[in-house]
C-alpha cells in the first residue's frame, strides 16, 4: 500500500518478494478492471406464505 502511494519501501529480499508483489498487484488490477456480476433480481415474494409442510 505504501508503494502505491508514492513511498520508497526497502525490504530485504528474504522478506519481500518483488517477482510475487508485481504479480499480486496485476491480479488486483484485473480483478478490479472486471465488472462485478450481476445477480438476477429474486421474483416478488406472495403476499400470503404456503403453510409449513410437516413430515409426520
């Protein structure tokens, strides 16, 4: 997150794995350029509920 504002981070490399953060970020990036699903909208409930079946 520090990079991505603008800051100099130094880690030692046994740490912070550039190779693996470049590809972290161009996952978020890809994920975040994809559209959000859209879920169909549930039908209208009936204004009277079905009785609850019992099983004897």
């Amino acid at each position: 997150m520090h990079r991505a504002t603008g800051y100099t981070v130094n880690c030692d490399p046994e740490v912070f794995d550039e190779a693996l953060y470049q590809q972290a970020v161009h996952r978020l990036w890809a994920r975040a350029a994809r559209p959000a699903p859209q879920h169909p909208v549930p039908a209208s409930s009936p204004s009277r509920s079905a009785p609850a079946r019992r099983t004897p």
